[in-house]
C-alpha cells in the first residue's frame, strides 16, 4: 500500500520534533513517526484544511479487521491523561493517524511486527478548524 499523502501544521511539526529530540532513546513507533514528519506537507496553522487530523482533533476512525468506528482525540504525551478516547501520538495508532485526511487509510506496523489498517472516516474537531493554534 502506498504511503498518503500527510499535511502537518508548522506548529505541531516544531513540537513533535522538538518532543523526539528530547528522547533518550527512540521506539520504533517514535522512529516511523520520525518517517512521517521527514515526508509531511507541512503548512502554516490556518492552512491546515479542516478535514485533516493535527494534535488535539478528535476523530472518528476505523481500524482493521474492526467495521465499527471509534472516537479518539490525538493528544501529546505530556496531556495523555488515560481518559476514555484519548491517543497518545507516541501510540502506533496516534501516530498513524496524524496528517491524514478524512477518507484516507494507513498500514502502520505495530510492535509485534504486524501491520494494522487504519482508515479516518470524520474529523469531528479540530483545533485549526476552530481558529485555535495554541
């Protein structure tokens, strides 16, 4: 399966990097975030289109073999508090879903070598959409 294409904000984009460099030692899940961030399209905040899943949007999403969607909301690990629906983007799901767009589906390895389909079906909030770029 070819990679998407990923649209990251230059403010996510300046934390997450700055986040993974602040790391002793990389996961694997941190090194293929790093693969992501170096092939992103990465655009200012307001430019973000609305149907795209930056930090903080809260998210309807599908993963395989599941046909149900789930709501989750990509957060920081710094905000990662175990609430219901909450995503650290350091998780292999976390970090799959940053960039994509609604419609749009990843494989994403997971750390027991296999890979997991991931699909975004609605990007419920987003903060860019909402004039937040906190």
């Amino acid at each position: 399966m070819d990679k998407p294409t990923i649209i990251i904000s230059e403010q996510d984009m300046n934390r997450l990097e700055t986040m993974l460099e602040h790391q002793s030692k990389l996961t694997p899940t941190m090194e293929h975030l790093e693969e992501e961030l170096a092939r992103a399209n990465v655009v200012a905040p307001q430019d973000v289109p609305a149907n795209v899943v930056t930090m903080n949007a809260r998210v309807l999403v599908t993963i395989t073999p599941d046909t149900t969607a789930t709501e989750i909301t990509l957060v920081y690990p710094h905000d990662f508090r175990g609430d219901k629906g909450q995503v650290n983007v350091l998780a292999p799901v976390g970090a799959a879903i940053l960039g994509l767009a609604e419609g749009q589906e990843i494989e994403w390895p997971q750390p027991d070598g296999h890979l997991m389909k991931v699909r975004i079906e609605r990007v419920l909030y987003q903060p860019e959409r909402e004039g937040n770029y906190l």
